[in-house]
C-alpha cells in the first residue's frame, strides 16, 4: 500500500525517506526487538536506580562517567524510540509527500 502510494509522489527524497523507514520498521516483526527494548529499559533503570542510592547516600561519584553512562542509555533509547515511533513516521512522509502534490 505505501509503495503504491510512493509511485505517486514526485519527491524522490521522500520516497527514500519512506523506505528507509519502512525497512526500520521491520525490526519491530523480528522476535528478538522485544527482548532487546525489555533489557535495554531495564538495564537503564537499574542504573538511575543505583545511581540515585549512591548520590543519596552521599557516595563521591566521577562525573564524567555520569555523563557517559547517560549518554549511553539515551544513545540506547533514540534508537528504541525511532524503531517503535516508525509507524507514525511513515505516516507523517506520506502526509507531507501528498500536501506537497496538491
């Protein structure tokens, strides 16, 4: 349905878009993204959980490795986010493509 609609916008630039989504989206199908979300999450809130403990408990703690471990997770999450938000990215491609047809 979406290819049908692709052959029927002129942008070039969107269609890619579309695809590369689409083939992003895929990843949500294979049986291990689940898995792979559920550890990534609970591996990040164990983190904040311990991280949180030892700031309370007045424990002296190397920023730099605050920061990398938060930029890590959020590293993680971006990519989570996008796979399951690519539904509705597709969506937004193709509002675009066809307000730009009009």
């Amino acid at each position: 349905m979406v290819r049908t609609t692709l052959a029927n916008t002129d942008n070039s630039s969107t269609a890619q878009a579309i695809n590369v989504v689409q083939e992003i989206t895929k990843l949500k199908a294979h049986p291990a993204w689940s898995i792979l979300s559920a550890d990534i999450n609970s591996r990040k809130n164990n983190w904040s959980s311990n991280l949180t403990k030892r700031l309370i408990s007045g424990d002296v703690m190397d920023q730099r490795e605050i920061d990398r471990k938060s930029g890590f997770f959020a590293g993680c999450l971006f990519v989570i986010n996008m796979v399951e938000g690519s539904d509705k990215e597709i969506e937004r491609l193709l509002r675009e493509a066809t307000k730009d047809r009009e």
